[in-house]
C-alpha cells in the first residue's frame, strides 16, 4: 500500500470567496507545496506556512500525516503544478498552475499531465495506491468537470457554508469562455479537464487508470474532488472497481450529495468518523463545526487508520501531538514566519 | 537521522573510458534516476534500465537499497541534474545536466545550485544526514575541482584499473578552457565547480554547509567525489567537523589516496568493508575484484548497517534479495527493457 498525494495550484481559488485552504489568498498559493512538507516531513521545511483556513482550523495534512506517524508508512508526493515552495520530495507530472476556470483553458497541457500520471500509475510497485489531493479552489473546478460531463454538480466546500452560487456562476462563466453547455464534454474526459478543469484532477484520473491498467487496486481518498477524478476515469471508459474513502463531514454535508454522485459513478463509498465531536481542540472542534471538512488524503488516512490495529483514540492523541509540534507555538497564528 | 543521494549528470561522463557507471555510454545517461529509482523504490520505475557496469557489476545502489530495508529507513533524493527519467519523488535544487569539463564553463548555474541545496539542508528537520552521490563521470569532475582548488589531485574510479591518465589530460584541458591553473580557485569554490565541476559537487557541498549551519550533523557517504564536496566546504570556510564514510574498496584503492586527501582536509575517515571477499556472487564478486567500489551512499549505507543491531552476513543476505530481485531475472543482462 502507497499513500500517494498529488497537488497543484490553479488561479482558480483567487477568486474571492471560494476557497478557505488557506489563512488568506496571499498565503492560498503556498498551501499544496506546504501540504506536502506537512505530510513528509512532518512540518514544513521550505514552505513557508503552515496551512490554516481564515478562521486558524488547521489543513488537513495535520491528520493524514498523524495517520503516517501512527501507522508507520510514508506517503509519495506528485506534483502536478505546484506553485509555492516544498521541501517534500515530488515526482513531478504537471506543467505549473492551471488558470482560472474563466479562461479559455483552465488546463491547456491537461493531456501531458495526465499522460505523465498514466505512466506513473502504471510504473508504482504496489498493489494498492490510496490517492488524495491538495489544490485549494478545487471543488471549484470539480464542479466545472462535472458540469461538462454532464454528471450530477454537486460539490462540498472547506467552508462551513458551502458558496455553491458563487461555483456555479464561475463555472458557467468557465464553460462559457470555453465554448461548452452542460455535458458537451461527456466521453471526453481531457476536454472537460482543459476546459474548466485544475492539473490535479488531470494527474489524480490520469494517475488512477495508469494503476488500474497495471492490476494495482486505487482507493480514491477524498470527497467531491475525488468523486470527480472518478468521474473522469469512468468517462475514459475504466469500469474497474474503485473506492471513494472520504471523512464523515463531507458524508454528512447535504450540499455535498457525496453518495448519490458516487452511486451515479459506481464508486463503493466508505466514510470514516473520527470521534472530533464534543473535543475541546482546535485540531478537531473546526472540523466538528464544519470547516475543512476534508483534504490531503484525510479519509483515506481515516480508514487505514480504521483497519489497522490500533485506535482511532490513539489516532486522535498523534494528532494532537502533530498539531502542537506545528501550530500550538504561536497560538494557532501560523503565518508568523511567513514570507508574503 | 536521513539519507540523502544526490543525483545528476554530466557531459564528462560521455567521454570514452572515463566511467563504468552504465552497461554503455548510451544507457549511461539513465544510471543516476534509475540509482535514484532502486534505492527509493526498490527498483526502477520509470527509469529505462538497472545500471550494470560494461562488465554487469550492479550499481552500488543495491547496496544502499538493502541497507534501507534491514535497517528500516527511507532515503530522500536530491535532483541536481537528472537528464534520464525516475519514479523517486526528488527535492529540484539544480538546471539541468552540468556541461562537458572541457567547456569553458561545467555547471554555469553553480551558485544557485549551492544556493538552493544549502537552503534545503539548513530546513531539513534532522539531527543528522548521510549524503551520498550518483554522477557518472564524478571522478573526473571531482579531480578537476581538486586541480583547480590546490588540493591533492587524487581521485578514484568505477573502473578496476583507474584511467588516472586520461582524467588528468582532460582536466587540464577543462582548466585551460576556464583560464585557471591548478589552485588558481583556493578559497572560491563556486569558481572551481563552476569551471571544471559537475552539478552534484556544487549540491553536495550547499547540502553539507546549509545542514552544518542549522546544527545538522553531516556524514559525507562515498569516495573520492565526497572528499571533493569536502574540500569546496572547506574552502567555503566551514570548519565543522566531517565524516567521510566510505567502503574498504574505496579505501583500499592506493591510486585514490584517500587517506591522504582526507587529513588535509580534516575529515574523520571511516571505511566498512561489508565482507564480499571470497563470495561467489555477482553483487559481490565484482566489487571484491575492484569494479565499482563506491556509489549511491554505499559507504555511509555500510556504516549505518555497521552501527545497527543486525550483521554484516544480515545485510549480504538482503543484498542478494535485491539483486535477485532486479537482475537475476535476465542474467544480469539489465538492459533489455531499455528504451535506447
């Protein structure tokens, strides 16, 4: 088993309001690179940030990389157009930032990346790869994918009031400059990725047929923006079986429709709970309240986390050590050392 | 504590009989991400090719992969210059393969390479890192930088018969193309890399100077080329002490002098012989008869086998499970599924 997270930028989560991964959109750019070094690491190295939304909940990698230090694996790193620093080690199968969704091309080398990520795919050792994602303004571009394929738009938010108006105007603005109406991109998937797409859904569907070609099984461990990698692989025509490993909060987010856009995928669905509710922690009270929700390979963590042997209590005490180490310093103002 | 292997290429290496780092000087190109690529992985991914010697000795990347898995540790790869393709997720600190030593410039973007490597080992978050290299042509490159330092010019070689002539004629004919002398670059070590370098010396030494300045302890695993990325610390006025970890190959080979070298330049001087003389096998036999030598951290690897709760009889028995692994398959023929 991989745990392989894949990141990238796209101009996409400038727009205001989008987007809460990151403590303003000044410091938004450095939150995949700094992600990255979070879940490698352990703590960011040459990022200069600690990823936080606006309100200090802090980014998911806090638990997936809890969930590497528990269960003692490590998690491979790809690049799909990273645009701040990271002093992670990546293997790189992007071409820099996508453009916003508004644009012509959201993603104009969509069909390299994800041939790149094809390869990769095919190329890893394992028999099982569990794939996340760290692009903010992501859900964004997900529902602009899922709009051009014609599948069920429907997407969650890192926000606690999911801005689906918002989306949905960009995203009709996006397919518009691109010269699409709802579901022109059906059967082709790369179009709806250039079109209104980000890199990382590019190299996350590119990364998983690579996989399922070469017999290795791909637990897709995110929510709506993996749900629409997904969609992406079923558009290419795989029909091999897939899991959707998300996080309770994204389960429970009406706006979020996860289980009917899985089903309609025939994706199996398994979301896991990690007991934040009632716990008196920054680390878990924001997501208990709705933030963040999920990222960074956090369900897929959650439910190795679930099958091995150990707790989910010990699991919550290693976060709260990770959190410490990385954020209790500064009292949660975890852009002090920030370089804007 | 980490290990490190710095990766990259160099022009020199095309020079005939400069280097056994490869079955030929086509698939030559392909040894440092297919090093990077074993040691990572466990095997080549997206490299082309297992790297043999002309004669079909095993990169000493196998040696330090079966050091990884008996002891349990993970290696981070460094980029400085990789011209061939690897799955192993790598931190970018170089531009690309450094030139041919007889260019009037070998690695015109020295400085930023150091730069960006002495940033990345001042934010590594460990107590101590063992750094290695992969270069074919690196002892050339590294008899160069010595030349133009005043050092002792003494260096050794892949090659059981140490082409110390042809080194000489062409360093002296990369210096004339620099207009430098021998020593005219004492006390300016980004000169001599930069004239009659490679892109892993300039890595190399940033590396070792950023980590020695964030209290990192740094052990320099491998030859003759690691005693070089010493001798630029040095000259960059870095007083801290160093290890140089090497095999008993390395420090058995009386054209490399590397006792010698190491004294002058204050460097504590530790070889492990891993005990592969007399065995009948081709991981070992070879190196007994003095093919290889060193490479890939092979020399740190051995120490840190040394230093663990295992043996040396542990770590051979895992060497052939690599081995086997990789090329038993093909009679050590490695280069069959080569994209040539």
């Amino acid at each position: 088993m991989r745990l392989v997270v894949v990141a990238g930028t796209t101009e996409t989560a400038r727009i205001d309001g989008i987007s809460a991964a990151g403590a303003d959109p000044a410091l938004m750019r450095h939150t995949p690179g700094a992600d990255l070094d979070v879940v490698v690491h352990g703590e960011p190295t040459l990022a200069p940030v600690v990823p936080v939304s606006p309100t200090g909940c802090p980014t998911p990698a806090v638990a997936t990389r809890a969930a590497c230090e528990l269960l003692g694996f490590d998690a491979l790193a790809v690049d799909a157009g990273v645009a701040g620093r990271t002093g992670a080690p990546t293997v790189d199968v992007g071409f820099g930032p996508g453009a916003d969704v508004r644009e012509a091309e959201a993603v104009s080398r969509a069909a390299e990346t994800y041939a790149n990520a094809r390869e990769l795919g095919a190329a890893l050792p394992d028999d099982r790869i569990v794939v996340g994602e760290t692009v903010p303004g992501g859900t964004t571009t997900a529902l602009g994918v899922l709009t051009a394929l014609g599948e069920e738009p429907t997407v969650s938010s890192s926000l606690p009031e999911n801005p689906l108006d918002l989306k949905r105007r960009v995203v009709a603005e996006g397919l518009d400059a691109s010269g699409l109406a709802p579901g022109d991109a059906a059967g082709d998937p790369l179009t709806a990725v250039r079109a209104v797409g980000d890199p990382v859904l590019a190299a996350v569907a590119g990364l998983t047929v690579g996989a399922v070609e070469s017999g290795t099984a791909v637990t897709l461990a995110g929510g709506t923006q993996l749900a629409t990698a997904a969609a992406l692989v079923r558009h290419a025509g795989v029909e091999a079986p897939l899991t959707l490993a998300t996080t309770s909060f994204v389960a429970d987010d009406d706006t979020a429709g996860i289980a009917d856009l899985a089903a309609s995928l025939d994706l199996d669905v398994r979301a896991t709970d990690p007991g934040f509710d009632g716990r008196d922690h920054p680390a878990m009270a924001a997501y208990a309240a709705g933030e963040a929700k999920e990222g960074v390979g956090m369900g897929g963590a959650l439910a190795l986390v679930d099958d091995a042997d150990t707790s989910m209590a010990a699991f919550r005490d290693r976060l709260v050590d990770v959190y410490d180490r990385l954020l209790a310093d500064d009292g949660g103002d975890a852009d002090v050392d920030a370089d804007r």
